[in-house]
C-alpha cells in the first residue's frame, strides 16, 4: 500500500495537444459537478481544447444550486445532443434537478449513461452505482453488443428515500467502502469482470480528505491541483471538484474537473483490463481543472429549449413490486 504522500497525483495538466495528437478523431470527457458555474466551465472547455464536431462531451449533473443556472443551460444548448451517438454535449441528472429546489427538473433526461470504450465500459452517473443497477444494466446491454452508448432514467419509486438506487443519485456515508455494512457498492470481482470504470460526481473531494488518510475507498489516488479521487477496489473516480467551495475537514477548493476516457481505456488494454493504483498513477495525465471564475447573475429571461423539449433514446428503470425491470 502506497503511503499517504505517495497517493498524490502532481502531474500537470498540459498535455491536451499531445492527447490530440493521437486522437485526431476526437475525444471522451467526463466533467463534474457544475452548479450554475458557466464561465468556470467555459475555462475548462477552453483548456481541453472543446471540438463539438468530434468530442463527446458527458456531464454528471447539478446545474443548479450556484451561479446562473440559466446562463449556463444557455451555454451548453449551443453544444447539447440528445442523440447520444453524435459529438457535442450529453447530460445526466444529479439531485439538484431531482429534490433540491430545481429551476429546471431537467425530467427528459437521464439518470445513467455506459459509454462503451476499446476496453472499458464507463458507467457515468451522478452520486456512483450500486449492485442492483449495474447487473440490471450489464444484462440489458449483453443483449446489444455492437451498441456504443446507452442512457436509463431512473422511475422516482426506483431513486426515491430508502429506494433500492437512491444513492445512484444522492449517495450515503459508507457508500465508498468495500467493507461497508451496507454493501450496496459492485464488488471489485464483478467490476473488474465487466471491465467496468465508474465516474461520478457528487460528493465534494474534501469530504474525502483527512489529516492523516484518505478516505474513498481503501486504495486510492488524490490529483492535489484538479482534486480528483481515484479508488482502485472501485475502479471509479470522483470528479466532483467542489466548486461550491464547500469546507470541510479544514478543506475548501473552488473549480471544475474533468476525465478524458481514452486515457484510461487505452490503459487498461495495455493491461487486460487492469486498473490498479499503480498504473493510473504513472499514466500519463487524463485529469484536467478549471479554477473558479466568478459568473454573478445575469437574470436571463431566454430559455435552453434544445434542452428542455430534447428527446433522449433512454430506457427506464422501474420498481415493479419488489423487483427492478427495465422498459
């Protein structure tokens, strides 16, 4: 077990041309917690080089809850596809448009996106994944095999308090252990069989970051200037940067992060399928950060409906008794 010092990822984040140079088709991102912070992420579009002819762009939710969440919807209307085969920007929903106050609730869209890669297949939802969806779902997409990218939206019964994927959406303490009473996490035998990476945002890094150890999950990784947790026994990372600038344990960061896919894709093909510590600690760097620029309030009376009136090809899941099924 790497020591605390030791867990902590310092490469810089500059090497976006070069990551183009090998992908001259496009790339793979995935980008955390927004929260109305449209000028942050107009900086992080501009450092990842955004093409909206060739990047796929994946958002893990809460637009609202800080900033102009209409200037921002706005913003990503220019970008937004809901046909999710096609380059520019795709959407989840986190618990901002779900439970807290939403402006836009955002009820057209999905809750879970697997973006299938070379190798991995990357399960993009706002809080994390349990048991119970990722089997539900590795069934579902055996039965399309040559299918790319799939999107579920979650029934409320399914997601609602005390539901079976509550915490898909707004996660709990104990989530990120292995070794939790609640083991609603996928073990690391069945991630690893399905080549799965999970990314989700959610819960700020700093409620991760103790004086004297690292707390998500038991073998991990920090990126000390994007903020970024990588757990290997979850093979997940979590993007939330907190650009609320929440505090806790002493800890408090304004910006955005994001994850290029093909990184750690063509990683773990190198490696049949493997996502240890140790090689996502000397690959080369597929983290990027935006430090926050302050958007203020704009009071735009204009509406996003390329995102609103989209149409996404989603399936649902749904609570049938006690039985989750998809439809």
């Amino acid at each position: 077990m790497r020591s605390l010092e030791d867990r902590i990822v310092t490469k810089p984040d500059d090497n976006i041309d070069e990551l183009r140079k090998k992908h001259p088709e496009g790339l793979h991102f995935a980008v955390g917690d927004i929260h109305g912070e449209v000028r942050t992420l107009k900086k992080l579009m501009k450092k990842i080089r955004f093409d909206p002819a060739r990047d796929h762009v994946y958002f893990v939710g809460d637009y609202d809850s800080g900033g102009d969440v209409t200037a921002l919807l706005n913003y990503m209307s220019r970008y937004y596809q809901a046909d999710h085969e096609l380059p520019g920007f795709h959407m989840i929903r986190g618990n901002h448009e779900r439970e807290l106050f939403p402006v836009y609730p955002l009820e057209n869209l999905p809750d879970i996106m697997v973006v299938r890669g070379r190798k991995l297949n990357f399960y993009i939802a706002h809080a994390g994944i349990v048991s119970a969806a990722f089997g539900l779902i590795n069934d579902d997409m055996s039965r399309e095999p040559h299918r790319k990218v799939f999107a579920y939206r979650l029934e409320d019964s399914t997601c609602c308090y005390d539901a079976p994927l509550r915490q898909v959406v707004w996660s709990l303490r104990g989530l990120y252990s292995q070794r939790s009473w609640r083991h609603v996490w996928p073990s690391e035998e069945d991630l690893t069989a399905h080549n799965a990476c999970i990314i989700h945002g959610h819960s700020p890094y700093c409620y991760f970051k103790k004086p004297d150890r690292f707390t998500y999950g038991d073998d991990n990784l920090f990126w000390r200037s994007q903020h970024v947790w990588f757990c290997s026994e979850l093979r997940s990372f979590n993007i939330d940067a907190n650009v609320k600038g929440r505090e806790q344990n002493g800890e408090t960061y304004r910006g955005i992060a994001c994850l290029c896919m093909e990184v750690y894709d063509e990683l773990a093909d190198k490696h049949d399928g493997c996502l240890s510590t140790d090689l996502v600690h000397d690959a080369e760097n597929g983290i990027f950060g935006a430090e926050y620029e302050h958007c203020g309030w704009n009071y735009s009376t204009s509406s996003p409906d390329s995102i609103l009136n989209a149409v996404c090809d989603m399936k649902t899941i749904v609570l049938e008794g006690d039985v989750l099924k998809i439809r």
